[in-house]
C-alpha cells in the first residue's frame, strides 16, 4: 500500500524488535535504590515503537483526506510538541490555515493524553484507577477544545501538513525514552530517599519540560516497585503533563502566528487545568 512508506523488512524488524525486548527482559527490579525494571522499560519501548506506526499508518490514510485535524490527531501519536511545531510552520507559511492548523495542534494533544493512559496501562495497570479522573477529566477537555476550534475555523484543506517523521517505527526516540525513563526512576527514587515524596514529583515536573511520556513510564514502574504510593504517582504525573504544556506553548509561540499560539495555548492549558482538577475531583471521591 503506498500510505505505509516503511518496506515490509522494516515493519517486520519494528515488530520483531518490540516483542522480542517484552520475551527477553527479566521482570525484575535491579540497579540503584531498585529503581529499574527492565521488564517495564521495554514494554515502554515497545509501546512507543508500535504508537509510532499506528501514528504514521493513520496519518498516510486520514491526513490529506480529513485535513489538519485528523493529520494533528494522527501525528500527535509520534510526537505531539513536533506536530504543534509542524503545525506552527504551515500557519506561518499561511495565515488563513492559522484557525485549522491550531485545532489539529490541540488534537495532537489527544494522543499525548491517550499514550499517558496507555503506557500506565503497559506498565502498572492498578495505577489507571487513580488517575480515572484527571486523565479522563483531560482527556474529555481535550476532544471539546478540538471540536469548538475545529468548527470555529471554518477553513478545509485537502494537503496533509509537513508533520515528521516519515518513517513507520521510530528507533532511536523510542530507546531515548526507554532510557530517560530508567534515569528519571533512579533520580526520583534518590530525592524520594533523600526528602521524601516530593523529590519524586519534582524531578517529574523538570523531566515533563523534555518528555512526559518517560515520566509515566518511570513513575509506573516506582509505583508497581510500591517504592511510592498512587496519591504521590498521580501528582507526580499531573506535574510532568503540566509542564510538558509550557514546553508545547514556547513551541506554539516560536513557531506560528500569533492568533494559532493563542489558540493552541489556551486549548493545552485548558487540558493541563482539567487534569488538575480531575486530579482533586479524584481526592474527593
């Protein structure tokens, strides 16, 4: 099919390579404070390998046909800050897209909430249920700020924006998670030893700025190890998707228009706004 640029060799070795690191890695937790699990680390690799080729397949068969917002949703499965950056380009290239390519930027944002939803799934499933009400609150915020704007625009377009990569499975980020996530555990376990929880929640917040998704994955696996407890690994993951959301608004700015950083920005910070208080809704209940 021409829609999956990547050779069958590639998607052969995609998916070899992703289950093969699930059959091999031991489960068990090793390294300083017994902060890895390298059982954990490759189900995040795995994921991430096999979200990006569902990323790339949805985008070659939706983007050119449904426009910005399909292409931003299917796109935001690689990389959601890449695809409000991409985004950004084509508003700038062309301002009447500015409306439209801001809606596709707060639909990546969509993907971003259902990877958090599916790497916690991956590693410790237990900790799905204390994050039901930010992650679902967030998520519910996501898809409403995407249907207002994507109406609002009024605006259609045939051509698929310029959104990376272009290949199937994307090695090289996947490991880099893998192996953020396993440093983020080890630094979160040692200010976690040295000051208690809040060590935890803050380098989770400093990593979101970089990549969010290894912060889940990191403190899923703490969780599972019952090195913290689900109140502090939910906070700890509300942080890093807040922070993460600066990173995306500095994108959003540097990238685009005025009038799509406005629109992005107040789509992603109301996403973050709802996490949080899914997040206290979640205390209550």
């Amino acid at each position: 099919m021409r829609w999956i640029e990547a050779p069958p060799t590639r998607l052969a070795l995609g998916i070899s390579l992703a289950f093969g690191a699930l059959l091999l890695a031991p489960d068990v937790h090793i390294g300083p404070y017994r902060a890895i699990n390298p059982q954990s680390i490759a189900r995040l690799v795995a994921l991430i390998l096999l979200i990006s080729g569902a990323g790339h397949v949805a985008q070659r068969m939706l983007g050119a046909r449904l426009g910005l917002v399909a292409s931003g949703f299917a796109s935001g499965f690689i990389s959601s800050s890449a695809t409000i950056g991409a985004l950004g380009l084509r508003a700038k290239r062309d301002v009447a897209l500015a409306a439209p390519a801001a809606a596709g930027a707060v639909a990546s944002s969509i993907a971003t909430v259902l990877q958090y939803a599916a790497i916690i799934v991956a590693i410790d499933p237990a900790l799905l249920v204390s994050l039901a009400w930010p992650l679902g609150l967030a998520l519910l915020v996501a898809f409403a700020v995407t249907y207002v704007q994507g109406r609002a625009a009024h605006v259609q377009t045939r051509s698929t924006p310029d959104v990376p990569p272009n290949k199937a499975f994307q090695f090289l980020p996947a490991f880099l998670v893998g192996a953020v996530s396993a440093l983020v555990a080890v630094l979160s376990a040692a200010l976690s030893s040295a000051i208690g929880d809040a060590g935890i929640v803050v380098v989770s917040g400093v990593s979101g700025l970089i990549d969010a998704h290894a912060t889940a994955g990191s403190v899923s696996s703490l969780h599972q190890a019952k090195t913290i407890d689900a109140t502090t690994a939910s906070l700890a993951i509300v942080a890093a998707l807040s922070s993460n959301t600066l990173t995306k608004v500095g994108i959003a700015f540097a990238s685009g228009p005025r009038l799509y950083a406005l629109r992005v920005a107040a789509g992603v910070l109301a996403i973050a706004c709802a996490a949080w208080l899914g997040l206290a809704l979640g205390q209550l209940a």
